[in-house]
C-alpha cells in the first residue's frame, strides 16, 4: 500500500428529519445550534461516527466507545498498555523514542493515523503527541432549523417492591423538525507521510463517510431519519495544489429553493468548475 501522495478535499451534504443529530448535554440535550439558529453537527460527533463505521469495516480503533469495545479494554491506558510493542517502548520512560512509538501506533490503529492521538497516561514518564492528516470541520446546517419540544411520561415502577403504579415521571425529548448539514474536510499528504496514511485507508474513509449512519439508530435518530445524501470528493494532482481547501469550498453552492425547505431537493445545489475535477456520489 503506498502513502497518500494527493491531497484530497471533501464534502458530505446530510439530511436529518425528526432527530436529535447531536444533543448538548449541557442544554438539556436539545440539538445543538448557534445564535442565529442554524444547526451544529460536532466534528467530535462526526468522527465518533466515522470510527464506529470503521470498526464495523474491520478496522482497528483506538479511541472506542466503551459498548462497542471489541477487545475487553475498558479504557484508552488500557488499550494501549495491553500492545506490547507500544508498551515496550514507552516503559522507557525519558529514553523512549518518540517518532518509534508513533510509528508503531500508527500501524496498528487507524484512527491515531488518521485523526492523531495524545498518549499521556498518568504513571508514564513520556507523552506522545500524533498529528493526523485528516482535517474535519463541525458540519453547519444550510437554513436556521427549527427545534421541536415534546414532552413525554414515564408512568411504570422503577424498582420492584412498590405497590401500585409509580406517579408519572416527566420528561422532554429534542427533535430537528429537518436540517441539511455540510460536512468539509481534508487529507494532507505531509501528515500522511508522517503517520502512513495510504491510498487505501482514504478510500477506507470515503467509504465511512458515505456510510455514515449505518448502525447508528437509536430513540434520537431512528433509522432512516438521517442520511448522506451526496458526498463530493475531490482528489488533487499534488501534494501542495495551487487550488487551496477554501477555494474547494467556496465553489459548492447550496441555496433553498423555498422559505422552509423540508427536504433534500429543497435545495439548489451548484458546483463552480473547478481545476480539480471531484468525484460525485450521489446516495439518494
């Protein structure tokens, strides 16, 4: 497999109707959004995702969430402690080498190579720092989205031992009523050569990016309610193209076609040309 030697541009446009895409636990769960009212998709919530899609494709995860741990580790020390070639090399403390230790790292966990990682555990003498190629940007909704409170009851006991029913327990639950939201990103060949990213793990990626929801339902995102609908994919010449990740990005143009769009083809979609000619994938 060789090392990623283009530079690549991406785009993934979402669609969410009747779900939570990503609650703020620290606003009641309700989805997240600016002031003005347009919606916010966390890069941290799309690469949770983007490792959950790749676990399922057989990758090797670093960073997994703890109910869908695939070898009994229950934490990241742990993880990386019960890798004896990367344990053997940080338990030399200050005589660790460094670049060894990310390499090792690297070939073992997509995600570090990818995204990078922290290595700094308590206990450890020496902190590793990994620098990935693969940029992701919070994905923002193209309209203002409009958020639907409900409120709902829990009228069953909790416990056992108590007779007759329980009072009804309330609660809410946050839904976008739809949302069109852009994802954007970038591979960078100089990181990639740093960490080993190939031409096969973009294709790996691309493929996660296009799948993103698969596996993903829950009561916030029933199935169905979320979904790529078209992902475009821009792989440049060189390393370093003259055309630069924001003059990619610029040239899509996406405008709704009415007051409250409630739909994908509510939505106009333009693509200026361009020297780097992008693959398009349309998935709806």
């Amino acid at each position: 497999m060789s090392i990623l030697q283009n530079k690549i541009d991406y785009t993934a446009i979402l669609s969410v109707t009747r779900a939570n895409i990503n609650g703020d636990p620290l606003n009641g769960n309700r989805p997240r959004g600016d002031y003005e009212g347009y919606g916010i998709f966390s890069d941290v919530a799309i690469k949770r995702k983007l490792r959950n899609r790749l676990q399922d494709l057989g990758e090797c995860i670093f960073v997994q969430s703890d109910d869908r741990s695939d070898d009994g580790h229950k934490s990241l020390k742990d993880r990386a402690d019960g890798y004896a070639e990367f344990k053997a090399e940080m338990s030399k403390g200050k005589k660790a080498d460094k670049d060894k230790c990310m390499q090792i790292a690297c070939r073992k966990w997509f995600d570090v190579r990818a995204f990078g990682q922290v290595f700094a555990f308590k206990g450890d003498e020496v902190s590793i720092g990994v620098r990935g190629p693969v940029s992701i940007q919070q994905a923002i909704s193209v309209s203002p989205i409009d958020i639907v409170d409900m409120q709902i009851t829990k009228s069953v006991n909790s416990e056992a031992g108590k007779s007759g029913k329980s009072s009804d327990t309330m609660g809410m639950k946050h839904y976008v009523n739809f949302g069109l939201y852009v994802i954007r990103g970038s591979i960078n060949c100089q990181l990639a050569e740093k960490t080993g990213f190939t031409d096969e793990d973009a294709k790996k990626l691309k493929e996660a990016l296009c799948t993103l929801f698969e596996n993903d339902a829950s009561s916030a995102r029933p199935d169905g309610s979320c979904e790529v609908c078209r992902v475009y994919w821009w792989e440049h010449a060189e390393k370093t193209p003259k055309e630069t990740s924001a003059m990619i990005q610029r040239a899509l143009h996406i405008t709704p076609k009415k007051d409250v769009p409630d739909s994908f083809g509510a939505y106009d979609i333009v693509l200026d040309r361009t020297e780097c000619v992008p693959e398009i994938i349309n998935l709806v």
